[in-house]
C-alpha cells in the first residue's frame, strides 16, 4: 500500500491519467482509507474542473515584467552559488 508521501509524488500522473492501471488502483485504495488524501484528491479534482472551465487571461505587463525580473534575479543568485 502506498504512503501519503508516494500518494503525493504520483499525483500528478494520476490525474493526467498517465500512470499504469495497478497503481492507480492502489492510489485509490489509499485515498479511500486516508481522508488526508482523499481530500487533497477531490479539492485538486475539482480545482481543475473549475480552472478547466475558464478562458485563459494574459498577464499585465507591468506584471509580466515584475516577474521576469524576480525570476531572472533567482537564477543568477542560484549561479552565483546563493
């Protein structure tokens, strides 16, 4: 049976339906007996149902900007070994 951990690290497959039948029956096993899970289950099912739903909106510019810039500043902190 897998753990809460191994619930969360296949999460992703299982709702994009791209993990192997065996698993997947194990992972809802265990959302049926852990309500932890179960719950994290059904609020990210749902969540994507909602967001599916929903026409794409660009990004303001001025937020775009903000950020790239916070991103880019990530990134050469990172490089520079911080």
């Amino acid at each position: 049976m897998p753990t809460c951990k191994d619930f969360l690290r296949e999460l992703s497959e299982y709702l994009d339906s791209s993990i192997d039948a065996e698993t997947r029956q194990e992972l809802d096993r265990h959302a049926a007996e852990c309500p932890n899970c179960w719950v994290l289950l059904d609020t990210t099912q749902k969540t994507l149902k909602i967001y599916k739903g929903c026409e794409p909106q660009a990004v303001p510019a001025g937020i775009e900007a903000k950020l790239l810039a916070a991103i880019q500043k990530k990134m050469d902190e990172k490089k520079a070994g911080g």
